[in-house]
C-alpha cells in the first residue's frame, strides 16, 4: 500500500508540473494550468468567436479568457470559465464538435497558452461583437464594463 502511495504522489506531481506552463501576462510572470481537453475546449470557441480573423485576433480572444482565469474574479480554470453560466454559448461547439478550430487557430490558443505572444487586450475580460449581440447585451456590456479597444467588429472591456 505504502508502494502504490508513493508512486500515485509522484505521479500526481508529475502531471502537476507538466501542465503548469510559464506565460507573460503583462510585465509579470504568472502560470496557468491546463490540460489538453481544455486546449482543445479553448480552441473550439476561439474559431467559434474569430474563426474568419487573423492569428492575432484569434490570441487576443484566447488571452481574454486566461485573463479571466487569472483574475480572481472567475474559475480559476479554462474549464471553469468556459463553463460559467451565460458566458459563452459557442461552448455547444466544443460539445458536438462543430466547426472545430483549423490550424490558425490551433496555433493562436497554443502561443497564449505558452507564453509565445506579447499581450495586447490591457487586461480585457469582456468580448462582444455588436453585429451579432442583442440590444439588452450590448446596452449591458457598454453600460457596465470599462470600454479598453475594438478590434475587427469586436468590442473588448474590463470591469471597473
């Protein structure tokens, strides 16, 4: 017994420092962890959000959602944010498969998640695109979030 406690404790660790990867946010160094269902899940609603948009694009919606798990204010997990009720209905996709992420946007989730792009959404944890959002939404997020930019059609915003 103490064998196979040992072993599942050196597994556990292993796992744990396999899916903590270093990313800048910012001017600081911070970590998340993740796992490949939640790479997977990530990239699934960013091609769902921008999936017509440019690599850039696709990371900043990427880097919106970890900004969300890093900030205190949500999940502290991909999961956990994708998940939250009435947050991100292009999760559906991910569930049935739809419209799965081409390699652009494979790309853009993996260069976020990694660290391998220089974060420009100024803290973002709020995204819309006016042309598909309704009226009470749009009123929503522009009248109770910080506007920070808009990029292609899409309106980025932090709480204040």
């Amino acid at each position: 017994m103490k064998k196979f406690m040992r072993k599942m404790i050196v597994m556990m660790i292993l796992v744990v420092c396999c899916c903590c990867l270093p990313m800048q946010v910012g001017a600081s160094e911070s970590q998340i962890c993740y796992t490949s269902a939640e790479q997977e899940m990530l990239g699934y609603i960013v091609q769902q959000e921008a999936g017509g948009y440019s690599l850039e694009h696709k990371q900043v919606i990427a880097q919106v959602i970890v900004n969300r798990v890093l900030s205190g204010q949500f999940p502290d997990t991909i999961t956990g944010v994708l998940t939250q009720k009435n947050q991100f209905s292009s999760l559906s996709n991910w569930y049935s498969k739809k419209n799965p992420p081409d390699e652009v946007t494979k790309q853009a989730v993996l260069n976020v998640l990694t660290g391998s792009y220089d974060d420009c959404t100024m803290g973002a944890t709020f995204f819309y695109a006016p042309k598909w959002a309704g009226k009470s939404a749009a009123s929503w997020f522009e009248n109770c979030l910080d506007y920070l930019f808009t990029l292609d059609g899409h309106r980025f915003f932090k709480a204040g």
